[in-house]
C-alpha cells in the first residue's frame, strides 16, 4: 500500500517520477525556497507509478505544501498532504452538465420556467424570463420573486 512504501529520507522525485512535467516538482521547490505555504483545490495529477494508488483515467486533489522550518526558521523540508478528491470532482462536473443540459431544454421553450427557493429567491430560470423582465437570466438568479414581478403581481 501507498504508506507502507520504504520512502523516509527519499526525494518525492525518486519516490514518485511521475510527477515530473506536471508542475508539483516545481511548486515543491518554490515552496522550499520561499518558505511560504501553497495550497490546491481539486488539481489533476497523474500518479501512474506510485504504489498502492488506485488509477483511474482522470484523477484529482486537494493538495498542501507547507515548509518545514528549524529553530532558526530555515525550511528544511516540505509537509506533503494529499486528499483524493477525484469523486467529487467528477460528481460536480456531472452536476454543471446536468444543469447545462437543463438550461438548453428549458431555453428551447416559449414559456416562464424557474426555481425558487424557500425564501421565494430565484435558483434557476430559462431564456424566456429576459423577454417578459428587463433583466438578464444572471442578474434574475438569487432575487426575490417579488422583487422581480412587483409586489402586486405577486
């Protein structure tokens, strides 16, 4: 498995070389000389060759570079943390086609078509509501529907 792996005192160059190419080499060297944190949401990484990794064709990561420092505060090393986040990302990148599938269908028809949420706000609404209001479907988003029919339409 990925941990077990006799890794101590080895360079995460040695230890994973796939990883060459694609940045992390780079910002791990960055972090060592400027002594400053750097930190990612959901970064594609291809990890092919490190053992104990699952593979799958795309994968993600929130990853944490953080320097290690002495007592003088000299960096002597780089903290490593590392979240797989690869199913997530592909959940919401589901979601944002999903939505985007949606709008297409919805914008196709000559009718209001919207969402609201508890507090009457507007989540989602189709093309149509930019020839009935003189607002565009962004600035509609998160409105009260009140606020966009008028009080005694509503």
């Amino acid at each position: 498995d990925f941990l077990s792996h006799d890794w101590p005192g080895r360079s995460i160059r040695d230890c994973v070389p796939s990883l060459e190419g694609q940045g992390f080499f780079e910002m791990l060297d960055q972090v060592y000389a400027t002594g400053e944190q750097m930190s990612f949401t959901g970064i594609q990484a291809n990890l092919s060759d490190a053992p104990g990794v699952e593979r799958a064709p795309r994968q993600f990561y929130d990853v944490v570079f953080a320097p290690l420092k002495n007592a003088l505060g000299e960096v002597t090393g780089v903290f490593t943390e590392v979240f797989d986040v690869t199913g997530r990302v592909l959940l919401d990148e589901a979601r944002a086609e999903n939505q985007r599938e949606l709008q297409l269908l919805t914008d196709a028809l000559p009718v209001l078509i919207s969402y609201a949420d508890r507090d009457r706000r507007y989540r989602f609404a189709n093309k149509a509501y930019e020839t009935w209001f003189p607002l565009k479907r962004e600035d509609l988003l998160g409105r009260r529907i009140a606020d966009v029919i008028g009080e005694a339409a509503y």
